[in-house]
C-alpha cells in the first residue's frame, strides 16, 4: 500500500504539489460529509468536583494566562486545520480574524507544501497578516524532519512563513502508514532535530495528530529539547478514518483497508495529558475529542495548560465561509470562554492555578480508570 520514503522524495517535485494539493482539499470536506471521529471519547468518563455555594463573581474569574511570551485571554487554542489551497486561505483567514478578535491562540496545518509549492504560501501568511499580535503555531511534519533530504532551512522558512511565535513538528506515524506514499521512515529525525534546536530561538512543540503520546516517548522528547507538547490523542477526529475515505486502498494487493482497521487506534487524550506531565512539567495543549469548554476544565485538572480544537472550528469556519462572515468562529470562541468560567464558579475557583493538575477535584470512571490503573 505505502511506498519507501525514498520513493515518496524521488516523485517529481510537480507531481508531488498535485497530490499534496488534493489531499489538502480532501481532508478539508471529508471530516464535513462523513464521521471520521473516534466511537469513544474518554472526556465522558471524568466527573469534576461540584461545588454548590460559590462565593466569588463569575464575571470576576480569571481565564487569562501566558503562552510561552504573549499572553491569551483564555485557555484556547484553534488547532492545525489546513494551509495550501485557495479553500484553505479563506478558512485560515476567518478563523485568524476570530482568534484575533477574541485574543487566542491560532495554529496552521502542515507547511510543507509551501516549501514545495511557493504558490500556496498565501494561504499561511494570510494568518499572520490579519492576526498581528496573537501567538501564532506554524507547522512541519515528522516526515519532513526525519527525511535525508531535509535541511535546517526549511524550518527557518516555515516561520517565516506565519510569523510564527511557536513552531509545532506533527508526530503523525499511523496517518502516515496508512496515507499513500506516506513517509514512513524517520530514522534522521533525532539528529536532524538537535541540528535546528541549536539554530532554532522560539519554542519547538512535539505535536501528536490524533495517536497520544505515551510516557517513555514523552520523556525522550522532553529530553531531546522540546519546550512543550501538543498531545493530540484519540477520542477527537481519526486522520486514519479520513484516509479510509479517500479513494487510495490497493483492494489488488490487500483484502482490508488497513486505515479502516486502525481507524480506533491510540492512546485516550486524558491518558495522554498524564503521560506528559509525569515527564515533563512544559507548556502542554490538550487535543483530540475536547468538545466544550467543560472538557478545557477536565484537561487543566489532569495537567494541562490549554485546551486545542480543531473539527469544532472546521465547521464553524466552512459555515462563515458560505456566508462570508466570521460570526459563527466568534460565537464558538465565546462559548467556549462561558463554559470554562462556569466550570470554574461551579467548583468555586477563582482562576486557573487554582484548577491545574488538582486531581482531587475530579472523579475518573469507567474505562478510563482502567487505562489508569492497570
């Protein structure tokens, strides 16, 4: 099903834009028209602490903290979406506005085809140039550290890319394996990553895409010179499930689509958060199944500092792009915003330390307790 790395780099360069190009589009409108999320999300099984008589003022919670060296209005991050293609300028241009507007974190999806196709950069500038001051996240991925051809340059552009505050490098294994042609060696990407930590003077995040992150590997990315986690786990959208629907399974070699098999695949994003925190006490984002501000407060219990949203703000910007505004990305953000401070009135909190890593103030059920204690 997959070719070699080798193969994937030896692909004429227009060929390559061609495929990356459809692709970005496909991953904008399959997660629109089919469900590709994961059946279990492991949010439902903790239980925070309520508390029936506050005694402070809900307008008087604090939501505000630093991210990394800009400061946000509230524990919100737009996660990567998209970039490279003209629906993917408009999207990022809609959803920068809101972010902007609303004084939160925006990140873009994978950079690499503006590296390879200089004619899709708009759609990433775009970003920077309608949000000045918010943290911006740019994007490089796992196959593109880890290739033999990749040079120290290439990041270096990316961030010039978006202005970027904060660069994130995607840990996508299991898309990539079950992507066509995917990148599926990395045996560079360790010496390739200390090469552009040396040159490197903002913030390297280890970003997962849907597959969490475990202990050990945690640990060895702490190590090795990340200053922060995105541990994007399973319970939210499966880039696998998204790959089933693509027309790219070889039925002539294989009897089983091995997306569809792996579609379940991955370490529960609570379980994720917990894993990172043990190795690590770095900024770290919370992705994959967050559905409402509620979860924001779930994940800041267990350790994180930020909960990220990715398919959320998916449909409220393809909605804002139908009807050329931005209203419906600013009432999500907004949402959002009211239900965590609600959260915290209800548990009688006054701002987020009082929240974080405070695991006394939750209750953790079902199957959920099983991945914690077995």
């Amino acid at each position: 099903m997959n070719s070699s790395n080798s193969d994937k780099e030896s692909m004429p360069e227009q060929e390559k834009s061609k495929e990356i190009f459809k692709r970005k589009e496909e991953h904008l409108k399959i997660p629109i028209e089919y469900n590709v999320q994961h059946s279990v999300n492991y949010f439902d099984d903790i239980e925070l602490i309520h508390h029936a008589i506050p005694e402070i003022d809900l307008d008087e919670i604090d939501l505000t903290l630093k991210f990394f060296n800009k400061k946000i209005t509230a524990p919100i991050c737009i996660s990567a979406i998209t970039g490279g293609h003209p629906i993917s300028k408009e999207i990022n241009e809609i959803l920068a506005k809101a972010a902007e507007e609303e004084g939160i974190i925006m990140s873009v999806g994978s950079q690499r085809i503006g590296l390879e196709d200089p004619t899709t950069i708009d759609s990433f500038k775009i970003v920077r140039e309608v949000a000045p001051t918010i943290p911006v996240i740019g994007n490089l991925g796992l196959g593109q550290v880890g290739s033999v051809y990749f040079r120290e340059d290439d990041l270096t552009n990316c961030i010039d890319m978006v202005d970027a505050d904060v660069m994130a490098i995607h840990l996508n294994a299991l898309h990539e394996l079950v992507q066509y042609k995917g990148n599926i060696s990395y045996r560079n990407f360790e010496q390739n990553f200390k090469k552009i930590r040396e040159v490197t003077n903002i913030p390297l995040l280890a970003k997962e895409v849907g597959s969490g992150i475990n202990q050990d590997l945690a640990l060895m990315l702490d190590r090795l010179g990340f200053d922060g986690f995105d541990v994007g786990g399973a319970g939210g959208t499966s880039f696998a499930a998204i790959e089933s629907k693509r027309n790219n399974f070889d039925n002539g070699q294989y009897s089983r689509n091995l997306a569809e098999v792996f579609r379940e695949w991955g370490i529960p994003t609570p379980v994720s958060i917990i894993n990172v925190r043990k190795a690590s006490q770095k900024m770290t984002i919370a992705t994959g199944g967050l559905k409402t501000g509620i979860d924001i407060a779930k994940s800041i219990v267990l350790g994180a500092d930020i909960g990220g949203f990715a398919y959320k703000f998916l449909k409220s910007s393809w909605q804002d792009r139908k009807n050329n505004t931005i209203s419906n990305t600013l009432r999500e953000i907004r949402t959002l915003k009211k239900e965590l401070r609600s959260s915290l009135w209800l548990m009688n909190l006054n701002n987020l330390s009082e929240l974080k890593n405070k695991r006394e103030k939750c209750v953790i059920l079902g199957n959920l307790y099983f991945w914690l204690n077995q």
